[in-house]
C-alpha cells in the first residue's frame, strides 16, 4: 500500500479503498471493536488467535529457517499452519460469525450495545465483500444458509419477510 502521489481528492480515494480492503485493516477493526467492548466474548479471541498462529509461523520460517533450534522444534508445527491456512481463515470465519450472532443476542441482556453490534455487523459485511476475506466468509454463510433455511421454510415461514430485508441490506 503505497501512499497516494497526488494529494487530490481522487488519488486519496482510490488509496483509502485499497487500504480499506487490505486484510491488516478489516483485523485492526475488527480488534479495535473489541477491545472497546464491554462484552468479554472468549469466541473473540479465536481470530485473532488464527491471524497470529499464521503471522508468527511466516515470520519464523522467513527469519529463523536455518536455526538448528527451528529445524528441531518448529519447522513441523510452522510447515502445518502453512499447509492448513485455508482451515484456520474458515474456523476463524465461523468464529468472527459466531460472535455477531452472540452481539445480537447480547441485545437482549442488561449489557446490550446497539451502536457496537451496528458497527461489527458492517465489519462483518466489509469481511464479505473483501477479496481476501470472502470466499471464507461466503463459505460459511452459505453452510448457515443450508442449515437454517429447511427449518425456518418449515416452522417459521413468516421469517422470511425481514430475512429477505436484512440480505437486501447485506449485499448492497
């Protein structure tokens, strides 16, 4: 990410949304959201767990590879996070998933937080749409979708109303 070579409004836009998609910046939201919490979610800790298991991993493979210590003792478990990156960003995913639904049931508790749960969801929408985050996030909500959507057909049809509302709201 290069800084803009003009300072006019267009080259600063066309930098802001290059930022805006960049994976570094959608965890910084995403951890900033939470550590102004006053919720404290266990399940929160999951993702930034995986982005710091794959950043630690990278880093020492880079920087330590001819270490005797690291050949002997992590080159294996670093070798894994590598080749299984793809399990971790859709367990970290579901959990980034897991915790809007817990955002919206805290809703209904005496430590509810409206404006938080707004601003997580629009993360969550902006993980989605992100080129480097979507297709794990795609993944997961489409096996929600199968899931849920046999038992709300069935039992509750009359949810398919505001559910219809809140996908319009989320993919515009």
């Amino acid at each position: 990410m290069k800084k803009p070579r003009e300072l006019n409004m267009a080259a600063i836009q066309g930098w802001l949304q290059s930022v805006l998609g960049a994976k570094d910046f959608i965890h910084l939201m995403f951890s900033l959201l939470l550590v102004t919490s006053q919720l404290h979610l266990k399940i929160a800790a999951l993702p930034v767990f995986c982005w710091a298991l794959d950043h630690v991993a990278r880093f020492l493979r880079r920087n330590f590879s001819r270490s005797s210590f690291y050949r002997g003792y992590l080159e294996e478990p670093c070798l894994w996070v590598e080749t299984n990156n793809t399990t971790l960003s859709l367990l970290s995913s579901n959990a980034e998933l897991a915790l809007g639904f817990l955002l919206i049931i805290s809703l209904f508790s005496w430590r509810r937080n409206f404006i938080q749960t707004f601003m997580y969801w629009n993360v969550l929408k902006m993980m989605y749409r992100a080129p480097v985050t979507s297709s794990y996030h795609q993944s997961a909500w489409a096996k929600i979708g199968r899931t849920v959507n046999p038992y709300i057909d069935r039992y509750a049809p009359f949810l398919q109303t505001p559910i219809s509302m809140v996908q319009r709201w989320w993919l515009r």
